[in-house]
C-alpha cells in the first residue's frame, strides 16, 4: 500500500471522527448498557458524502481503519444496505483529540524518509570514497 493511499485513508478517517466527536448529545440515555462508550450522535455514509467530497469508497476505507482500531461502531441501515450507521466509541474520541490519525501520518513520512537515508547515504559515501581513490591514484602518479 502506497504511503499516498495511507495519507489519504487517515486524513479521511480523521475527518470522520471530526465530525462524529463534533456534536456531543445532550442527554444520554443512561438505561442503555454502553451509554458512557457512546455520548455522540450518529451519522450515516450518506451524510458524510453530503459534508464532503469524499467518494464512498473512500469513506468505507477510513470506516474499516476506524472499525480496526475500535474507533467506531458501524451498523448497516435496514432501509439502505449500501449505507452504514456511525458512532464514535471513547477509544475513537481519544483519537479524535489526540489526532491519532494526523500523528500516524506523520510518523509513517518520518519512516518513509529514514528508510530513503538508509540507503542513499552510505551509497553516496562509497561513491565519493571511490571518486577520492580515483583521484588520488591519477595524481599520484
């Protein structure tokens, strides 16, 4: 996977949990078994890909990252099966307001340009120590 492809899918999901940890519900209803995991209101894809430009595609790339990491809850729509029901638990609002994904994003550009200096250092360091030899020798004699 491509780090443009990875960039694009968390800048996505990052912008979901935006819009889900937004909009703080009022009142929770405390008979419910979880409702301390799920104080925020729900959005639907078809929401979402009203907000922003994002295809859906796209926004179901970002819902399967989130729903790896247990940052949300998807359920699919009875009424509209292409289309899922989204809630931020509480391990996706910590992300959201630690920018997990915004973080992740920049420690994969770090990894991406210490493996590039891995190798092109000590690749450029042979060949100057071979352009030194070779000038060395040619003056030498």
């Amino acid at each position: 996977m491509s780090y443009k492809f990875r960039k694009e899918k968390r800048i996505c999901a990052d912008w979901i949990l935006s819009v889900l940890c937004g909009n703080p519900l009022v009142e929770v209803n405390p008979q419910r078994v979880d409702w301390d995991r799920y104080k925020y209101d729900k959005f639907t894809t078809r929401q979402l890909m009203g907000m922003e430009e994002y295809p859906l595609e796209e926004l179901n790339d970002a819902i399967r990252l989130l729903s790896r990491h247990n940052h949300i809850r998807v359920e699919i729509l009875k009424e509209d099966p292409l289309h899922k029901s989204l809630f931020a638990t509480i391990e996706g609002q910590d992300a959201y307001f630690e920018s997990y994904y915004l973080k992740e994003n920049q420690k994969d550009r770090l990894e991406s340009i210490e493996l590039y200096t891995k190798w092109i250092l000590p690749i450029l360091s042979i060949v100057i120590a071979i352009c030194a030899l070779a000038v060395s020798i040619a003056f030498h004699k």
